[in-house]
C-alpha cells in the first residue's frame, strides 16, 4: 500500500530537484530516500519515470501521481496547522536574512515571533544575498529577506520595506555643496563587499550601465568593517543611509552628492511558491511590522 512518507519523498525529490536535497528536507538518508521511490514504483504497477532518460522525466503515469501528490502535501500542512494547540509541538523555521536586517529590525522581529507564535524556534542564517537566494531554492531555508532584484520566478514574495542608499566618503574629501557625474566618482577607489553581496551587484551594474569602468577594493562583506575602511581614506562606498544618518550628522563622514543618487533598494520576504502556508503568511506579516518600525 502507498504511504504517506513515499509520497512525500517523491512529491519533494521533484520539487527540488535532486534526490539528496528532498532526503536533507525530510530528515532520512538518500539510500532510504531511494528505497522509498523504488517502493511506491512498485505500488503503482507502472513506471513513474521515463526509462533510459539522463535527468527524472517523469512518465504519464507519474505526471498524474505528481498532480495527486500536491493536493495530498497541501492537505497534510493544513492539518499539521490545525493540529490540537496542547501538543505544543516546536517548530523549527530556517529564516536567512542579511545583515543590514540584523541590525536594524530583526530583534523587533524575533520578539514579536515570540509573542505570537510561541511554539515556532527561528532558526537564523545571516548571508549575503546571493548566497541566501540560492539556499532557498536548494530547499535549505524556509524563507528569506532580500532585495527584490533577488526574487526568482519560483519564489513567491511579499514587500516589506524600502531602503534608502547613500554614496559616503572621509569628510573633506569635495569641496562643500559639489555634485559629482558617475564617471567623476569613478576616479575614487570604490569600496564594494564580496561578488555574491547586494551592494557589490548594484554598484557594479550602475556604473556597466553607464559603460564606466572603475576600481574595486574588495573590503569585507560586513558594512562596519566597509564604514571604517572609508574613515581610514581607503574609498567611497555606497551602503544604507538610514544605518549611519548619525555618523553623517557629525560629520563623521561626507556624504557625496550626485548628479543621479543612487535608487532605494526594496527588500521582499520570499519563500517557494510550493511552499506558502498560514505560518509563513504569519511570519511575513511580523517582519513587515518589524520592517516598518525598524
């Protein structure tokens, strides 16, 4: 008889791609994984995949199996949601963020988390964008924060703030009140974190757009670390204006006018289309709150 593990392991092998990655989601071994395909192959009396093809092609008989599977999956995480609240089941939720969200409105986040949904144990992972975007579709996180630019056609999004940018650089560097052209501020190194980051991206794509070449100085995927390699007079750095407003207020830092400011960023909560339940619906509404006040 078909059960609900094989169809699990099945449901979720499509999914994700591999079979390594359904075995990770659920737990089990891939050699368990694999028995439990060959299994309800069996149980269904025909092929489920298209013999002799390189990658799962799943054959008519699968493809129908695969439809009945996702009513089946859907079902089983409405009860899971209804389940009697005496259980007091704890539930681990993987969350990436990145660390401009650490920093500003996360702690808000976790203590409303806590409030609302004391069975649930956050789980956090601080990354770089990129990097985060790619767990997520591994099926290694839940869901995530990023900016939209991040967001893929598998990914289901909900908005949760706007974050305004800002070019800084070590005080006296311009003279007071100068507007600078993109290809003036190129001939100053220009600060970026690692490949995978946000910010690295965004600079780069600004100045390729205008077909302007300039000089990177790979500082540290940690905009602290960016801020003081700018006091130190290494270079310019674009990064949240929100995060420093009160080093700039001092005077700690100048902040460079252009004659183009850089674009806000929107930062999404995304998650797997597949994988959308009243908990991320929850969680998604904590975060926009914590993002508005943070």
């Amino acid at each position: 008889m078909i059960n609900i593990k094989q169809i699990e392991t099945f449901y979720w092998t499509l999914k994700l791609g591999t079979l390594q990655r359904a075995a990770t989601r659920l737990f089990i071994t891939q050699s368990a994984a694999t028995k439990r395909l060959q299994e309800l192959e069996k149980q269904a009396c025909l092929p489920l995949f298209e013999a002799g093809s390189h990658k799962a092609q799943l054959s008519a008989k699968g493809a129908e199996l695969l439809e009945a599977s996702e009513g089946l999956i859907r079902s089983l995480a409405a009860l899971e949601t209804m389940r009697d609240a005496s259980r007091q089941a704890l539930r681990t939720v993987r969350m990436g963020v990145t660390e401009l969200v650490t920093i500003t409105w996360f702690t808000d986040f976790v203590a409303r988390s806590k409030t609302a949904l004391p069975d649930i144990e956050l789980h956090p992972d601080v990354d770089l964008s990129a990097r985060l975007q790619r767990k997520l579709l591994d099926g290694d996180l839940d869901l995530i924060v990023i900016p939209q630019d991040y967001v893929t056609a598998a990914m289901a999004s909900i908005p949760l703030q706007s974050v305004a940018f800002t070019w800084l650089a070590p005080p006296g560097l311009f003279p007071l009140g100068t507007t600078l052209s993109l290809k003036q501020l190129a001939l100053w190194p220009i600060i970026v974190q690692g490949p995978d980051s946000g910010i690295t991206q965004r600079c780069e794509q600004l100045f390729a757009e205008q077909g302007i070449e300039f000089n990177h100085v790979y500082g540290s995927n940690s905009l602290f670390a960016l801020l003081a390699l700018i006091r130190a007079g290494v270079g310019i750095s674009c990064l949240p204006r929100g995060l420093f407003v009160g080093e700039i207020e001092r005077g700690e830092f100048q902040e460079v006018t252009l004659e183009v400011p850089p674009a806000p960023v929107n930062y999404q909560l995304a998650f797997l289309k597949h994988g959308r339940t009243e908990l991320i619906e929850t969680l998604a509404g904590l975060a926009r709150l914590s993002a508005m006040n943070g």
